[in-house]
C-alpha cells in the first residue's frame, strides 16, 4: 500500500462550520478510517475550542495519531489565512510506518544525560533512520537546546517544525498530541518505517561576493576573514555591488556560515544564515548571532521578497517530477503578507513548482530544519518537509 495525504483549511470564525471545511475536502483524497497521522493547526481564536475540534476529528478520523498547535496564522491546500480566525489540516495514510508521540517538558530534557535516554524517552532508536516532526511552545521549552541535543542524539535525522505563534504571554499557546492538549513544552512526533521526507529549508537570501574563510574569530566576533580585517573584505565586496544591491547592503545584509565543508563548491541550501549583531569601525570586526570558529568558510548574503522567491523555487525544482505525496510547509510570521505584497506567497510557489500536492503548516516564531545534515533553528525561513513512498525517493544530484 502507498502513503496518501489530504489537507484542507478554513477561514470561517463559526468552530461547528470551520470544523466541516475541514473535514468535507479530506474526505474525498483519504479514507477516514485509515487515517494515521492528523496535523492541526488553529489560530489563537479557536484557543478554547480545542477540545471541541479534537472530539469531532477524533469521531472521524478513529485512532489517527493527532498532532499540532496554535499560530498567529494558518498555511493549509492553496491558501495561507494570516491575523484572521483560521484552522488547517493535513492528514495521512502511512501504511507500515511507525508513529510515535512524545511531549517533552524542560525538566525532561534536563533529565537527559546520554543519547541513550533519548532512546527511551522517544521510543525509537537511531538505526530505525526517523524523521522527527516538532512543535515548541516558546515561553517554556528552550527550542535551541532542544535541536541541538536531539541532533547529536540522532546523527542524520532531520527535524522539522516550529515555534508555536498563537501566544504574547505564558500559558496561552496549545501544543497538541494524541488526544491530550498541553500549554507548556514541546510535541511531536518521531516517523520510521517505508517513507521517504525530503526537507528543504529556504532562507530567502541570496549571497553577494565571494566566499571567505574566518582565520580570526572568537565566540561570536569575526575579527579576520581571509587573513585581513572582516569589515575591510565587506567593504570591498560592497564596493563591487550593483547599486540595487548595495542599496540592499544597506538595509538587509546577514552571514551566511557553510555547515558542510566537504564540498568542493557552495550553493543553495549550504549556508546557515545569521543575522550581524553589529560591527566596530575601530577593530573591524564583525560580530553575528552564531558561531564564527576559525577555519570556516562564511558568504556576506542580502535578502529581498524576488531573491526570496528565487530561492525557495530553485530549492523546490530538483523535485517538480519526483512523485511528492504530500507536504509540510513552516513558514516564519516575517513572510507572507509582511514580505509580499500578496498573501500566500510560499504554498503558492510550492503547489507551481511541484503540482497539486496537500499541504498544511502554520507561521511560527521560529522554523527547525537541516542545513548540511544538522538541525537548526530558523527565523525569516521557509522549512518544508516532502513526503514520497519509500520505493519513489528521487535522485538528486
């Protein structure tokens, strides 16, 4: 049998009528019965009636395994509902894979001392290859300390989600998992068995100049890069700009640190980008809010809505023909209508490039994904997850 997908979305601000918009199209892609996975997501407005929309899709969807949270906006089939009442849904059949749910609190994850407890709290060992699926609530999970220390616990498996964004104050996020709803932590679920998920996390930026290796830096200070002081080797890459770039210089500038050095050449998708925290004219040092250890190669990058689109399309073309069955679409609240003049920007782009796939997702405060093989946590990004059947993985080169 083959994994299906279906996802829908609503806008209505009725929970009884939001709750059939959402149900009525899924029922024509999956069988409700055979159901595995539901992912929810709902705006701060439908807060309350949580229990109400888990009991209704629980009724038709049986013993699928619930998953979700909520968001300041909702991303679901061919819209994306932003500072409005919205819920979207995606929902999954994965025949043979294996599903499991966990909730994770901060004093869990203090609790954990070896990538062994990992194993036990998760139910699901490294060697079974899992896909994690992750959803934070920010005022009481410490996401970066959770990426990091699941990616060292589980070399290679990619994790991606997001910060939840229906909340201004502790306590008033709803993470979802099962059939149980939680204010506090982290949620998710760890996926193995027969399923292919392809990650692609777009950061929207495109780099300028040439790459440079940091051969003076402490903590977070670039003070050299390429043997010569950092803010001297931007000034000459500025000098060299078309001034439609520099004018993006001026106002949108970051670093972007490659994570995989073993590449004879770097592209899209190898570079983490960092925000610059600020610059001292007297040093010429650069400092940027991530690591700059000596030795690595870093690109100066600019970011505007058109080189946003370029990215997120050329990091989707390598799969417009690789039989994609479903998608999950992450998408910063920096996006969307606060970048494009239009909404929808993201699924849109998505659903051109690779056809009429389901897809749901939220705008979150924050977007895990990998870059170079180890996850992160994102902001300004667009993290997607593709999933195919196991035997359809595409090649790409």
């Amino acid at each position: 049998m083959q994994i299906r997908f279906a996802s829908s979305i609503t806008s209505s601000n009725s929970v009884e009528r939001a709750i059939d918009e959402l149900i009525e199209p899924v029922d024509r892609r999956v069988t409700p019965g055979m159901v595995d996975l539901a992912m929810l997501f709902v705006t701060s407005h439908f807060r309350d009636d949580l229990p109400k929309v888990i009991d209704r899709l629980t009724n038709t969807f049986g013993s699928a395994t619930f998953l979700g949270c909520t968001a300041e906006g909702t991303i679901g089939a061919d819209r994306e509902l932003e500072r409005m009442p919205a819920m979207s849904l995606l929902v999954a059949s994965l025949p043979d894979v294996a599903i499991r749910p966990f909730h994770m609190t901060q004093t869990n994850l203090e609790g954990i001392s070896k990538p062994g407890d990992w194993e036990n709290f998760v139910a699901v060992s490294p060697e079974s290859k899992p896909t994690f699926i992750g959803l934070a609530d920010p005022f009481t999970m410490p996401a970066h300390e959770f990426v990091e220390e699941l990616s060292d616990a589980y070399p290679g498996a990619p994790l991606v989600g997001g910060v939840a964004s229906g909340a201004r104050e502790p306590q008033q996020n709803r993470l979802l998992v099962g059939d149980k709803t939680f204010d506090h932590g982290m949620v998710g679920v760890a996926l193995s068995g027969p399923i292919t998920v392809t990650t692609v996390v777009s950061h929207g930026c495109r780099p300028i100049g040439s790459p440079f290796v940091i051969t003076k830096g402490e903590r977070n200070v670039i003070h050299e890069l390429g043997g010569k002081s950092a803010l001297e080797q931007l000034h000459k890459v500025f000098m060299k700009l078309p001034e439609s770039d520099a004018k993006l210089a001026r106002e949108s500038l970051f670093v972007g640190r490659v994570i995989n050095e073993y590449k004879d050449r770097f592209g899209r998708g190898d570079f983490l980008i960092h925000n610059i925290m600020g610059a001292d004219r007297d040093t010429g040092a650069i400092g940027i809010a991530g690591q700059a250890r000596v030795g690595t190669t870093v690109q100066f990058h600019i970011r505007d809505a058109k080189s946003a689109d370029e990215d997120l399309r050329a990091l989707l073309q390598p799969y417009a023909d690789a039989n994609i069955e479903g998608a999950m679409l992450f998408g910063c609240n920096g996006r969307g209508t606060r970048m494009w003049d239009k909404a929808g920007h993201d699924v849109t782009a998505l659903r051109e490039t690779l056809g009429d796939v389901p897809v749901a997702g939220f705008f979150a405060g924050g977007e895990f994904g990998p870059v170079g093989g180890k996850n992160f946590v994102h902001g300004f990004t667009a993290s997607v997850a593709l999933f195919s059947n196991a035997f359809q993985s595409p090649e790409i080169v």
